[in-house]
C-alpha cells in the first residue's frame, strides 16, 4: 500500500483576501477510487492542479506515484488515434490497446482513424485508455460525463469499476454511487474523506448536519440561561458586598467579614458561570461552518389555458438531406416534464431548436401556440460576456431576483462583479438556469442544463422544478435527475 499524504496545505491565488484551502492535511491511498465533490467555485479543479504542482502553495504533498490528468491535451488531434496513445503509453503491445477498448466496449477501428474525427465519447474512450496503460499513475479525471450518451456513460461505469487508484470528478450521483469507493468533499472550511459512495456520503453528511443543527439550539438556550444566571449571581454579589457598610440600627453593625466571605462566594460562582458560557461558545463556533444551506431555489412558472401547447406529430429531422432517427409523435400540455433521449448525434437538440424557432430540415408537423412564453437555455455559454447586471438588464429579467437564485447555486457576491468569460463552465451554466427560472415562462426548454454544474445544485434544481410544476421539455443525460424529474420520455432512434 502507497499513500498520498497532504499535510497543512494552504493556498490562494494571488490579489484574493481569502485562501481557498488553509492547513488542510489527509492522506489518500493509492488503490481508492475517490469521488470528489463541492459546489462549483469551492476548488476542485484548482485542488486537482495543486496536486499536478501547477501552482505554488504553503504545506507539502508527498507521493510515490505520478499524477495524470484527464482530459490530456492533444497538440496534434490531427493524428492517428492509436499513434496517440503509444505517446501517452509508449511501453504497451497492441494487444493490451485492443484488449482495454475492448473492455470500453468500442470498436478498434476507432484506433486507426484521426483523433479530430472521433466522436466525443470515442476521444474519452481513447484519452481513458491511454491513461490507465500509462501505469505507475495516480489518474486525476475531470468531469469525463460531459456531453455524453447513457450507452457510452454506462460503458464508463463499467469500465471505471475494474480499475482503481484515482479521483474521478463527475456531476452524477448514479455515476458516483456505481464507481467509487470513497468521496472526498471539500467543505466550507475542510476537505473531508469518507469510505463509501455519494449516498452513504449524503446520509452521513444529513447526519451530522441534523446533529450540529439539534446542538446549536440547544447551546444557544443554554447560554442564554447562563447568561441570566451569571447577571444575577453578579447582582446579589454585588448588593451582598454593598450591605457590608450598613448598619441595622445605631446601636449595631453587619459582621463585615462573613458579608465579604458570602459576597466572594457569590462572585466566584458567576466566574464559573461565565467560564461556562465561554466554553458553550467556543462549541458553538466549531458548529454548522460545514452545513450547506441547500435554500429554495423559486421558479415563476404560467398557465396557458391552450392546450395542448405543443404539437408533434411523424416529425424526422434532416441533415444533409438524411432523416436521422424514426418518426416521432407527442403533445405537450401544461405541467408535462418531458425528457427527450437517445443517442449524441440522434438530434435531440434540433428538436428543442426546431420548436423555439431555429431554422431546421425537417419532415411532418410541428404546432407550437403562437402566444407561448418559452424560456430556452442553451447547451452553449461561449457568447456569455459582460457582468451580471449587464446581462440583466440586456435579459430584461430582475436583477435583485437573479441574482438571489445564484447566491442561492453556491455563486458568492465577490463573483457578483466579474466578467462571465472568466467564470467557469459551472458557473456560466448556473448563470444560464437562474436567467431561465427568474422568468415567467409557459414552457421551459432546456437543452443539457446540468453540464458542468455540481451535485447539490443538481439536487436544488430538481427540488424546485418538482415544487413549482413548470412545463419543461429538455435534453439531459443525467439518469436520476431524469428518474426524478420527467412525466414522459421521448426516445429517439
């Protein structure tokens, strides 16, 4: 057994008040498969770049192994894919390629055809493989899920379950709970490693939270009390030693030394009192930094007394002049959560652009209701620039509202003043959903809204939309957040 160990590691970027981490220490052992989670903007992707020593830090990170990023960057994607992985893993024979795709369930023809040719799910199969034969490596696996089908993410899954020794960073609690054995959440204040998947990691992490929650109550009416006591054992004392200099009447006077022994009993008991109060406090504080306030998310969703507000009926789409998947038939009428599924490349979005308007090839009937309030979120965030009261105000949505729904995602005020472009994609994807649900809308058609984004924004999203009742049709490949969330499913093949 290897270990990684990080010991008081403390890190910020350069011009910030705040150090992201601060003297935090835990060791890894090299045959986990670790699952790492936090909301967007926590650190993840910049802890994963501290332990590849891309940037200067306080503390240590020592290891026996090399760390291995993916997605490793290709300079020359203009090369034969197996070309590829023999510079990645120079040391391997051709069998032990064919044998791990293989495993990956793809085609090996894949490995003599140019990288830049393959389909996404193909390069991460190729990228994948290329990592794992590498050997002697600790692999570090950055949102591999992205953009891909069910079929290719559950040959990940499966996959990813015979090997072991590294940090895989999905969105996915399915994928999560499938592959890993041990999650490691960076916190408010800590990173904290726990054996077993996102959901015994959930369960635990309610747990605690309802604990410190119960005990936080409880401290605060405790001191309260103390606090009463201490003002009164503090007040007779002090009437006690007062009474020391009067007398009853002329002819006598208080035995002023028991009056000062009672007055001093007094005062060391409120000394005690207040060493107590001192004590609850210091436990007080050591409470609730760590509890992720999961606050209402608020949709405004409308009723059009039309229905049903969408019609489709033999619709194909075309590219190219080619039909790319059968004849499909639906409605959509208020309240309806529709999934649209199946495989990348299948033309899930082109539906959902077809019926926002865009220009597409197509064959049969699409109505949609002419007086329809749709708001759209795009798979796409490269045209997003400017801050968030620029695009505010250009989105015409309330600024004071949108911005409370990404206070609410996990978006702290610091970011509130940054241009977009230099957000991440997490960030720049919540940005595009809390534009969408600050508007009043018949239909929301999101087009793979959740890329990017973290687990417990995932699990607000899926609360409000379950609350709220909007008409929704979207494209996700999430399984559970479709489980939870979709009324009807539509397949395309």
């Amino acid at each position: 057994m290897s270990l990684i160990s990080v010991n008081n590691l403390t890190f910020g970027y350069e011009g910030s008040t705040n150090n992201i981490f601060e003297k935090v220490s835990f060791n890894i052992d090299t045959d986990w498969k670790l699952g790492l989670i936090g909301r967007n903007g926590k650190g993840k992707t910049t802890f994963l770049k501290l332990l590849l020593g891309n940037y200067e830090y306080k503390g240590t990170i020592t290891k026996n192994v090399d760390f291995d990023y993916f997605p490793f960057e290709i300079k020359d994607k203009e090369k034969i894919a197996i070309e590829i992985v023999n510079e990645i893993a120079p040391n391997v024979e051709d069998w032990e390629i064919i044998k791990e795709l293989n495993l990956l369930n793809a085609n090996t023809e894949i490995l003599y055809r140019k990288f830049n040719l393959l389909s996404g799910g193909e390069q991460v199969k190729i990228l994948l493989i290329s990592l794992f034969l590498k050997g002697n490596n600790f692999l570090l696996i950055d949102e591999p899920t992205n953009h891909l089908d069910y079929e290719t993410r559950e040959n990940l899954v499966e996959y990813l379950k015979r090997k072991k020794g590294f940090i895989l960073v999905p969105h996915e609690r399915n994928f999560l709970d499938k592959v890993v054995n041990h999650i490691i959440s960076i916190n408010n204040t800590n990173i904290d490693i726990q054996k077993g998947n996102f959901s015994s990691w959930q369960e635990n992490k309610m747990r605690q939270d309802n604990f410190e929650i119960t005990q936080n109550q409880k401290l605060i009416k405790d001191i309260s009390r103390l606090e009463i006591a201490s003002k009164n054992t503090e007040n007779w004392s002090n009437k006690i030693e007062k009474s020391k200099y009067k007398t009853i009447d002329s002819e006598s006077s208080i035995d002023r030394g028991y009056v000062g022994h009672q007055s001093a009993k007094m005062m060391k008991k409120s000394k005690v009192i207040e060493k107590r109060i001192e004590k609850e406090i210091d436990e007080k504080s050591s409470l609730l930094n760590n509890i992720d306030r999961n606050e209402n998310l608020k949709m405004i969703p409308l009723e059009n007394r039309k229905s049903p507000l969408i019609v489709v009926k033999d619709l194909q789409i075309k590219y190219n002049h080619q039909k790319i998947f059968s004849k499909t038939s639906f409605e959509v009428i208020n309240k309806d959560r529709i999934a649209i599924t199946g495989k990348n490349g299948i033309g899930k979005s082109s539906v959902l652009k077809l019926i926002i308007g865009d220009e597409t090839e197509y064959d049969g009937i699409v109505k949609v209701n002419n007086d329809l309030k749709i708001s759209y979120v795009s798979q796409n965030t490269d045209y997003l620039n400017g801050n968030l009261k620029k695009f505010s105000t250009e989105n015409k949505i309330n600024e004071s509202v949108f911005k409370a729904m990404l206070s609410k995602m996990g978006i702290s005020n610091i970011e509130f003043e940054k241009d977009i472009k230099e957000m991440s994609e997490g960030q720049k994807k919540k940005i595009l959903i809390a534009k969408s649900i600050s508007e009043s809308a018949d239909i929301y058609i999101w087009d793979e809204p959740l890329n990017y984004i973290d687990i417990l924004t995932r699990i607000q999203i899926e609360e409000a939309i379950i609350k709220y009742q909007p008409t929704i049709i979207f494209v996700e490949h999430d399984e559970t957040f479709i489980k939870n969330i979709a009324t009807k499913i539509i397949d395309l093949h």
